[in-house]
C-alpha cells in the first residue's frame, strides 16, 4: 500500500507534537514501551483513515524510507545548486510534505557537521 497524501499530513503533525517519532529515541526507565504504544497509536489513526492498513513495523519502515529519500533528494538538489557551470538544475525541487519532514530532521541530516 502507498502511503496517500493524507497520511503523511497526519504523520508529520503528529511527529511534529512528538519529534520522537523522527529520531525514534524514546528516554526515560519505560522509553521503549512508550515508543511502542506511539507507534501502535499512531499505526491505528493512519488505518482508520481508510486507505488500507499497514503493521506497526510497516508504518515504521515507511517512515524511515520517507526520512532516507527525503534526505537523498535534498542532497542531490543541494548539490545541483552547488554546483559549477551555471544552468538550470535538474533536481526535482522538494515538496511541502518533504520540507516539513526535514525541518523535523534538521539541517544535520542533510548537511553533516561541515568538517
């Protein structure tokens, strides 16, 4: 199942009320079992849009597939923009959705530390 427009609206208001779910670091003595049951939340809410269902792991992995092409595209265009020679960029600009997912990353993501 594609994740639909929807649910990476709803994805990314929810991970921006909990940036855990971006860097998946849940602290605390009950860290892991409170990421655990945000996940199994969040898996429900995405499900009951009606787009069809995805596993708690299914809708992990998707995010995390979203995270790594999110930040290959804005290396790629970052890049492009860097380069020599002048001219148009080839690189397909990012999307609203993919912005706010970076944002939600930072700019280390993209970037690195600069050394």
């Amino acid at each position: 199942m594609k994740v639909r427009t929807d649910q990476c609206d709803l994805l990314l208001t929810m991970a921006e009320n909990t940036p855990e779910l971006i860097t998946n670091k849940f602290n605390g003595i009950a860290g892991k079992a409170k990421g655990h049951a945000m996940w199994q939340t969040l898996a429900n809410i995405l499900n009951d849009l009606g787009f069809g269902e995805k596993t708690t792991a299914e809708w992990r992995r998707a995010l995390t597939d979203w995270k790594s092409k999110t930040k290959a595209k804005a290396a790629k265009l970052r890049m492009a923009q860097e380069g020599t020679g002048g001219g148009l960029s080839t690189a397909l600009p990012l999307t609203d959705y993919e912005k706010r997912l970076l944002s939600l990353m930072g700019n280390f993501a993209v970037e690195g530390d600069g050394e």
